[in-house]
C-alpha cells in the first residue's frame, strides 16, 4: 500500500509505503532499491547523492537521497527513509519519501521533517 500526498499543481509529493522490504538492514534495502532502480533505468539521469544509517522513532533506518532529471523537466531531488518498526500488528516496513523540484528541495524538507516529527505507526503489541 503506497500514499502520495502532492501539492496541487505542483511536482512535490510525500509518499508513504508499507510495502514489505526485502532486506532486513535498511541500509541493505536502500542500496538493493538503488540497484534495482539502476538496472531499470527507472530514474534517468540518476546521481546518488547519500545512503546512510539513521536513527527513525528510536529503530534502525537508511537515508537515501538521491537526484535525477525526468526527460524534459528539471532535475528532482528525492530523500527516502526506510525503516521497520514493531507494530500492534508485528513488525512493520515504511518507505517515507519526499519528492521535489531540486531548486525548491529545501521548503519540501522542511514539511517532510515535519511529517516524519509526527508520523505515528499502529501502537506496538504491549
């Protein structure tokens, strides 16, 4: 299950995936989707800006950022944070993305910073 939420009119959009990883790692994960992503030329034009470990609601989690330039548009810059957090319902995966035009990235990071402040997954089974 994926959601977008975009601005009117705009190429901005916040995303949110519960599709299940492959990997365990998220750091793992980021570079298989990477590879993945590569290997289909699903991003023209890619330039990997960062794969990191971070810390996400106290789990484990991979940023990856990266940028790209869709065909006869500018170029994008786009952040995932993938991380798995146990739930009321067992162990759950989040793909929490922010998509932008790269000249307008910084006002997208500040309401995706915002969104993830307050992103709140299914209670874990006490």
């Amino acid at each position: 299950m994926t959601a977008y939420l975009g601005a009117p009119g705009g190429s901005t959009s916040l995303d949110v995936s519960l599709s299940p990883f492959a990997y365990a790692v998220p750091v793992r994960e980021a570079r298989y989707l990477q590879a993945q992503a590569i290997a289909t030329d699903e991003y023209g034009n890619y330039a990997l800006i960062a794969i990191r470990p971070v810390l996400f609601d106290g789990y484990p989690a991979a940023s990856w950022r990266f940028s790209w330039r869709p065909q006869g548009a500018d170029r994008v810059t786009v952040q995932e944070i993938l991380v798995t957090e146990a739930t009321s319902a067992g162990s759950q995966s989040y793909a929490l993305a922010v998509s932008a035009p790269t000249a307008q990235f910084a006002a997208a990071s500040i309401i995706f910073r915002t969104s993830l402040a307050t992103f709140s997954p299914l209670a874990p089974a006490s």
